[in-house]
C-alpha cells in the first residue's frame, strides 16, 4: 500500500464541503481539519505508486473547493501498534 500525506488550502468558507467531498474519492481514507497554513489533510492510500497521479492531481486537487495542494509521500509506517509489538516480544501481561 502506497501513502500520501496531501495538504490542502480550501477556498474561503468551503472546508466542511471540500472535506465531505474529498471523502468520497475512493483512494481517501481520512480527511482532518487543521490549524496552519493549510486547511485540511487528507491521508490518501493507493496500491501502487502510479495510481498516485491520478488520484491527488487528477481527483483531489479538481475538487471543488481545492485552493492548492502540497503532497507528501509516505516511506515508512510507524504506529504505536507495530512498536508495541515489537518491544513486547517474549513479555507475558
């Protein structure tokens, strides 16, 4: 699984719509609201690299409401689950 961290500005008074409407692209698993420079986040997941490009440039960035964009990706998961599980081999609770 391929993921993206993709930034997002909304124009002015459209980031409740823009995010609801952001989830409805497949690919968009999560879509969180922020403080900052941008207005929201969406987590962005794939099966392979290249479907990438027609997801954040081809869906994500023509979505009404979409300012701007700023995508990062993803080399490495870390989650508390997978550190707990690795620290806790071998320790009985």
């Amino acid at each position: 699984m391929v993921t993206s961290i993709v930034l997002i500005r909304t124009e002015r008074g459209r980031t409740e719509e823009t995010a609801e409407s952001l989830l409805a692209i497949s690919a968009v698993s999560e879509v969180y609201s922020v403080t900052g420079e941008y207005d929201l986040v969406a987590i962005v997941r794939v099966r392979k690299y290249e479907d990438m490009a027609d997801v954040v440039p081809g869906k994500v960035a023509r979505t009404p409401g979409v300012a701007g964009t700023h995508t990062l990706m993803a080399f490495q998961h870390y989650s508390r689950h997978d550190l707990e599980a690795a620290w806790g081999l071998g320790l009985e609770t």
